[in-house]
C-alpha cells in the first residue's frame, strides 16, 4: 500500500511516486485513498486546500489506488514507481475525472469517455473487450475485478474466458489465483452440502473457527458489504431475524469489505446479537474461497450437523426461509 509522505521539491524516483489534485468547486474537504488489493485495509487521508491536494508514495509495481468520496464515490488511479501524476476533477461532475502522467491511466481516461454514456449493464461488454485488447495491462486486472469478479451477474464462464484471456501474461497474479479458487469451489453452496470450518475474523482480529461456537439448532450465514446498494438494508433486516430467533437460531455474518472501519462502525452493537467477520480481502479472501461465495449478497442456513437446508440472494425471502426451515 501507497503510505503518506512529505513532498519534496524533486520528482518522484526509485519506488516512489507523486499525485497532484486539483478539484474545480471543491475549495476546501477531505477525501480517502486506499489499494483495494491491501490485505491490512489501511486507508490514507487526503486533505484539500484552495482546490488542490498533494499525495507522495511508494509502490514496487503497477497498481490500483482508490480515491474515495464522502458520498462513496470512487476514482481509480494507476501508480507506478518513479512516476508523476496530475488529477484533475469537477466537484459538479464527479464522474468525469482525468488523470495524466501513464499509459495505464491514459488508457483508463479512454474507457471512461467510451463507457460515459452506457448504460451500466452494457458498460461490461466493452470491458471485456479492453481486457481482450490489453491482456498484459494492469489496467486489464481491475476491469475483470471491477466489472465481472464483483458482478452480481457474472457467469462461471465468462469469468472462466476472462481467465483464459489473462493467465498467461500474469502467472502468479493473487486476483487471478483466487479467481481461479472461486471458481473450482463453485458448487460447494449448494442444499444438501456440509458448510466447512472456515476462519472468522471478528473486529478483536483474534479469529476463531466458525463451527467452534456452534450450540444452536439452525445457524443463518450470510454474506455482504458495506458497499452493496442495500447493504444497511440487509443488516436492518437479519437483526430482526436473529432477535426474533435468538433461542434456536445462530447468525453468522461474513463482509466481503476492504475498509474495515466502515464495517466495523456499522456492527459494533452486534456483538451480542451476530458473530460477523471481516478480513479485509474482500473475495481475495481465503476464507470467501475455500467457502465457495459467487455473488453478494447471499445467505444460507443449516442445521446442527452444519448441513445446508437452503439458500438465496433475495432478502425479501430470506424472512420466508427462516419461518420455514427454524423451528422454536
């Protein structure tokens, strides 16, 4: 992870790298940056005076940093070792941003300005074609993270011909890898099937096998974020199932974030209620893989012997399956 440093008058050399804001209506805020691909989470603050902002780090290679916005808006910036890059932004206008200084973030500008005016179900055709044109990219990586790994409609296949297409120029890619994981994996879900002994992680970080405090008849497990568009909504709704439940039924809560503090904020009065955990890897994570997780959100719910009785991704019936299959 890019970590903050001061500014020098010099360029950037070595590992080291430098990004130049300038937001027009934007005189005075803070904004957030952070690699996804950070497995420790950590977030920096970017801190704006009279438009500009200024931000210097070090990276070994090519990756993805995320600026992000108080109103969960996200830009994607490409760093690289010894380069020098200039950010430009509408506060009116957040999502055409540009950014100059690579080819990596030339050819993301170029995406941007072709995709603007699609709809967002089109916009992962044209990504996949952009993979199919730069495979050696990094820019290539994201788009396939962006637009099919977190994709709730992605199919196994496209996933798969995405792979085939990038494999070859990144090897040992951890993206690619738990790709791949995710995919042999893929049926573990399914009713009728044993729910492994996963690993927790729980905000103390001192984690935990998930069956080891397993005393009830039925236990909910479900998967989120924070960033899903309801994912507030998913959470209002499994603590009035727990509540309800709570003599024969445990729940068991697993978050796909990479920003833990967010997460951590918003279940912090859970501790009695839910046993939710959080790595921060979101679906790079070990666990999400060995588990077999395909899309967001999903639950399930079992029976002592941690067998699935069924699942879903519709929270609506999630209420349904729990008054049929719990019994109190």
């Amino acid at each position: 992870m890019a970590m903050l440093l001061f500014l020098t008058g010099c360029g950037p050399s070595g590992n080291n790298f430098q990004l130049q804001g300038e937001f027009t209506g934007m005189k005075a805020g803070e904004l957030y940056l952070f690699n996804p691909n950070d497995p420790q989470g950590r977030i920096d603050t970017l801190h704006i005076v009279n438009y500009h902002f200024s931000y210097e780090g070090t990276t070994e290679d090519t990756i993805p940093l995320i600026l992000l916005f108080p109103n969960a808006v996200e830009h994607v910036i490409f760093v690289s070792p010894a380069t020098s890059l200039r950010y430009t932004a509408a506060a009116n206008d957040l999502k055409n941003y540009h950014i100059e200084g690579s080819a990596e973030n030339d050819l993301m500008n170029q995406f941007r300005t072709e995709t603007s005016s699609l709809k967002e179900k089109q916009i992962p055709n044209t990504a996949r074609q952009y993979i199919k044109d730069n495979p050696t990219s990094p820019v290539s990586l994201y788009l396939f993270d962006r637009y099919f790994l977190q994709s709730q409609s992605s199919t196994p296949s496209q996933i798969t011909s995405i792979l085939k297409l990038l494999k070859p120029h990144h090897p040992d890619n951890r993206l690619l890898l738990s790709a791949e994981g995710l995919l042999k994996n893929a049926d573990l879900l399914k009713k009728g099937n044993t729910v492994p002994n996963v690993t927790l992680t729980p905000a103390s970080r001192k984690t935990q096998k998930l069956w080891d405090k397993s005393t009830k008849d039925y236990t909910l497990i479900f998967f989120w974020s924070t960033w899903l568009s309801n994912g507030y909504d998913i959470l209002y709704k499994i603590r009035q199932l727990q509540e309800t439940n709570k003599e024969t039924m445990r729940t068991v809560g697993f978050s796909l974030d990479n920003e833990r503090y967010r997460w951590e904020d918003l279940t912090r009065r859970d501790s009695l209620l839910i046993d939710h955990s959080c790595d921060g890897l979101s679906w790079s994570s070990p666990t999400i893989q060995q588990i077999g997780l395909q899309t967001l959100p999903f639950y399930l719910i079992t029976d002592r012997t941690h067998r699935i009785l069924t699942t879903g991704t519709n929270m609506d019936q999630l209420s349904k399956d729990v008054t049929k299959y719990v019994k109190n």
